[in-house]
C-alpha cells in the first residue's frame, strides 16, 4: 500500500441535526448539500458533497448528525463511529454550530491498513461491514471503528474506509468546492507522521506541533472559507 491508492476519502462535518448541518452548509459555503442516507448499524444519517482535492482527484464533505428517531442495530453498549456519542463534542457542537470534527482515508485493503496501525501501537478499531440504500442501489463499504467510539489522535488519525462495488461520488455532481489544504496539528507529531507513511498517506496532510485540531482551506461559492476542529 502506498500514497498512490490510499487516497482522501472525505472529511467529516458533524451537527446536532442533519436540519442545522444543512443551513450551516447553505450559510457557510455557499452550497446546500445533495442527498446522503441513513445508517441503520450506528443511528446516524448524513447529506454529501463532491469535494475537489490538489492533483485533480475528488473526495466529498459529509454532513452527519445523530438520527434522533432510529436505535443503532449495532450491539447495545458499543458507542457510534466518530465520536458522536461523546458528551464533550456533543455539547461544543450545542454550542458552536456544525464543525470539522475527522477525516476517512480510503485504503484499497482495510485489514492490512488496520494491521499496519496496529505494529505502530495504534488499535484503530474492527472492521465492520456498513450499507445503506441510495436510488442508485446499494452502497456497501467496510469501515474501521472503535468499540469506544473514539476517533484517535484527536480525530487527527483517520478513520479507514473500503468502499465494495460502488463509490457515492460516482453519483455526485460537482458542488463548486475544491480542498486547498489540509491540515493536521498534535502534540505527538512523530506517532502521527509514522501511522501516515505506514498508511501510504503522508503527502495527504500538512502535519504540525499543537493542540490537536484539524484545519481545512476550501474555496467556495462564498470565497475562500477555513474549517477547523476544536473550540473556537
């Protein structure tokens, strides 16, 4: 596995609601969100976004939010994927609005990638298999999460995904958004750039010394806009 196929996948807004993630969307960026889905196994749901990145490649921006009428199917006792059942981020998104809280790095093999985190000390979580239902058919992916939840690294370490058949961009437009840095800040620098390049994902991200955040530089319909993770 190298940087040239394991790619950006997309980066991760979360909202209290999917309702507020949308306005926050149409406000910020200058853009409202196409249609996303349900996830049955975790309780949540999203909207989504092509995203242009550097080099030309595409990735896309989810928006996703707790679906306060659905039970997640996955086992009582185990937490959501990203963090979203943690008190702390819940209620800085009551306070704050919407914000970038994770990255997804598509990997062309979940189970090696995983492996690969795991000699560097980093448990990244099993890998469990996800669907849900689009007009287009059935998207079914494989994807890395944590029995806690938790995101790692101050949600600097992402999450791995695998995608089966069918990738969701292959049904998006383009939104007018075009990623022009990513960055990525942490107290352990060195552990960070390690678990990256044994990814094959270290030209994805600046990394850099500080309080764990992510920042992303996006060009938009409402001019040049900086997402960042954190209290602000």
């Amino acid at each position: 596995m190298n940087a040239t196929n394991a790619a950006l996948d997309h980066l991760v807004i979360a909202a209290t609601t999917l309702e507020e993630g949308v306005a926050w969307c149409e406000n910020t960026l200058g853009v409202t969100p196409g249609p996303g889905g349900e996830h049955p196994l975790m309780g949540t749901h999203n909207r989504l976004l092509a995203l242009t990145v550097p080099g030309g490649a595409r990735a896309y921006l989810e928006i996703i939010a707790i679906q306060a009428s659905a039970k997640p199917t996955r086992a009582s006792g185990l937490k959501r994927w990203f963090d979203l059942d943690d008190l702390a981020l819940r209620e800085r998104l009551v306070r704050q609005g919407p914000s970038l809280i994770h990255w997804v790095l598509g990997v062309p093999n979940i189970a090696t990638a995983c492996a690969r985190l795991a000699a560097q000390g980093l448990d990244r979580g099993s890998v469990l298999r996800a669907s849900r239902a689009t007009p287009a058919g059935l998207l079914e992916w494989q994807i890395s999460v944590r029995d806690d939840g938790q995101r790692l690294l101050g949600g600097c370490l992402p999450t791995l995904i695998q995608w089966g058949a069918v990738h969701p961009l292959h049904t998006m437009p383009n939104s007018g958004l075009a990623l022009q840095a990513f960055e990525l800040a942490t107290p352990e620098p060195a552990a960070l750039n390690t678990a990256l390049a044994a990814l094959g994902a270290q030209a994805l991200a600046t990394v850099r010394t500080g309080p764990a955040a992510l920042r992303a530089t996006l060009a938009t319909p409402r001019g040049t806009v900086v997402l960042t993770s954190g209290e602000h």
